[in-house]
C-alpha cells in the first residue's frame, strides 16, 4: 500500500511539508510506513519550496521591501540561470503582523528580490503568484524596477492602492531589467484586473479592504490601468492573469515589450511536471490532499481540485483534509473528493491557537482512518 501527501500550505499556518508531517504523525501507525509527502503549491505561499531540496539549487537570501515598508529578508531558489521566487516571501500576507493596511501595503520588494536574481546571474525568472497582502497592481514592484510612476510634480508617488491616485506620469524607460530576460508568472487564479471578477471585488476583502471601500480601491487600480496602458499603446486589464497578487500579474505583464518574453503560467501545471505529480499518483493507492480553508475556490486551478482531477483521471481515491470546509460530504464527492475531514469546525480565535491545537486535533481526527 502507498498513501501519497499532496497538500498545499495551510495559509499563515504550516507549510505543505509541515502539515504532511502533522498528518502523517496523526495516522495510525501502520499507515504512517506507507506514507510519502510530495510539497506542492499552486503559486501561492510555499512555491519556493518545492525547489529548495532539489540538487544543484542554490538558496539566495535578500534585504528586501515589506508590504508595510520595514525591512525583511526574503529568499529565493535557483537553478542554473533560472531563478524562483515567491510574491509571499517578499509581500505576502502573512508578513503583515498588526492589521492589514491594504491601502499602503507595496509590490516594491518583489521588484527588489527580482532586481537580486539578475545580479546573481538569472537569465529566466520565475514568479509566482498568490498570498500577497497588496493591491496595487504591481505599481511597488515597476518602482523598484526603475520604472518612474511620478504625480503632476514630477515625485514618486506614495506606496500602495492609496497612491494611484496621484499618479500622472508613467516612464518606462529607466526600467533596469536586461532585454534578454524571461519572465514566468506562475498563477492559480485567472481574474483579470478589474471588474466583478477583478482583484478587488473577488480579492480584496482577504487583503482588508472594506465592501464601502472597493469602489475606491478599484478606482485607482483603473487610473493605474489607463495611464500605464497609454504610455505602454497595449492592453492587458483583461488578461486571464491580470488581477493576480492584487493586480501585480498586470503590473508584470505591461513588461512584455521590453523584454525576450512575459508569460503566465498555470502554477500548480508548473510545479506537478517537475516533481512527476501525475506519475506519482498513478503508482499511489490512495491520495490525501488539502489546504487551510475548501471552498469552492479550491478546484479552480488551486492545488486540491487540480490533485483531484489527476486522481480521477488515474481512478485513485482522494481525501481532503483541511483547517476549515465549506464543502458539504456531498458538494466535496461530486468534485472528485472521496471525503472531507475538518481539523476544526468554526475559525479558531487566532492563527497561533490554530497552529497550537492542530496536531492533537488531527490526531484525534485521524485515529480511526481508513482505506
């Protein structure tokens, strides 16, 4: 017998490794033998991670911007003239530690970690996308490229969504990045920029913003939007893509022209091909997947419904096990996923007591587990 591990990282909590581990240690002890943890991630937190054990990579760390503009060290992983990176490590959710300030939080140090990759050497960059506490469409992260974003008086303009609004002037020319580099944006959603299924409306209350605030919010992302359009003669609001990472997929896309390319890319097909995921599955007898929260949103290109459909395809049974579901027995069995275990039942009071009470809840969870 061979269970196979294939979770996403439980967002703020455990990384996928982690999280398998606590599995895993929760089973009951002749399963545990049979038992092999593939990392995954769709783009989102814990992309890097599926690299950094791979041979030959190398682990480069980075001073580099934060969401709320103090500085961090974010990591990155490459391999050979390719380099991978995470919107997470540099302005993610989870680095915001008081509340969420989507107004100001800034993209900058996601330009700084890619500006780093190239001084070691990339010629390819690869950056997911996903789990960023911002909303500025990738303004942060052009400013930090060289790109100048300046207001009627010719100043940079303020960090974050709240300083959009100022902008009048969009240069690209001083952007310092080499015309010989390729950019892979890795993406598990497929919203375009604005609009009902743009980044506000389907993201922007997870990044604190208020249900009275997204017209605000959406209003200046437009005015981003027409102005770095105009100076660029090309549209890509409505790319599937766009409205990734608060709107950072648009801000990378308007790139294309002045380098060798700019794609996106499905994140969770990315990393599945590297580590064999279709093979792995074939050869399992059962799959255990999950995520902190399943939801309908979970197999829309997200690691557990994309997990379940290879299971499917491969007539393998797939259990879900996730901090939270929304998902009745019934909903999870017509999406491909045999049963749904829910470590906890309503949202713990903090995500310290979620990480706390998780192993003895999945121990109890999992006692009587069986095939």
């Amino acid at each position: 017998m061979k269970i196979l591990l294939a979770l996403d990282s439980f967002k703020g909590t455990f990384s996928s490794e982690e999280i398998a581990q606590h599995i895993k240690r929760a089973l009951p002890e002749h399963m545990r033998r049979a038992c092999a943890i593939q990392v995954l991630s769709d783009g989102g937190e814990g992309f890097t991670q599926v690299f950094k054990s791979v041979a030959g990579a190398k682990i480069h760390r980075t001073e580099v911007t934060a969401p709320l503009a103090e500085k961090i060290i974010a990591e990155f992983v490459q391999l050979g003239q390719r380099a991978i990176m995470e919107t997470s490590a540099a302005a993610g959710l989870t680095l915001v530690k008081g509340a969420l300030r989507p107004d100001l939080a800034t993209t900058f140090g996601v330009g700084e970690m890619m500006r780093a990759a190239v001084e070691v050497g990339a010629s390819e960059l690869v950056l997911g996308l996903g789990g960023s506490a911002t909303c500025d469409g990738g303004a942060g992260a052009l400013q930090a490229l060289g790109v100048l974003l300046l207001d009627q008086a010719k100043h940079p303009i303020p960090f974050g969504n709240a300083g959009l609004a100022a902008l009048a002037t969009v240069d690209f020319s001083p952007l310092a990045l080499p015309p010989s580099l390729s950019l892979l944006l890795a993406s598990d959603v497929k919203n375009p920029l604005l609009g009902e299924n743009g980044a506000i409306k389907v993201f922007g209350k997870q990044k604190g913003v208020m249900p009275d605030e997204e017209p605000y919010f959406e209003a200046r992302l437009a005015h981003f939007a027409n102005l770095a359009e105009a100076a660029r003669h090309q549209g890509f609001r409505d790319v599937e893509g766009a409205g990734a990472a608060g709107g950072l997929g648009f801000g990378m896309l308007l790139l294309s022209p002045f380098l060798k390319s700019v794609k996106i890319i499905s994140g969770f097909k990315f990393v599945s091909e590297f580590v064999h995921l279709d093979e792995q599955i074939a050869q399992s007898d059962v799959v255990i997947t999950g995520e902190g929260k399943l939801d309908r949103t979970s197999f829309a290109g997200k690691v557990v419904g994309s997990v379940a459909r290879l299971c499917q395809q491969h007539r393998k049974p797939c259990v879900a096990i996730a901090g939270l579901c929304e998902l009745s027995q019934q909903d999870a069995k017509d999406l491909g996923i045999e049963k749904v275990f829910a470590i906890f039942e309503s949202m713990p009071p903090s995500l310290e007591k979620a990480k706390a009470d998780t192993p003895s809840r999945l121990k109890t969870l999992l006692s009587d587990f069986a095939l």
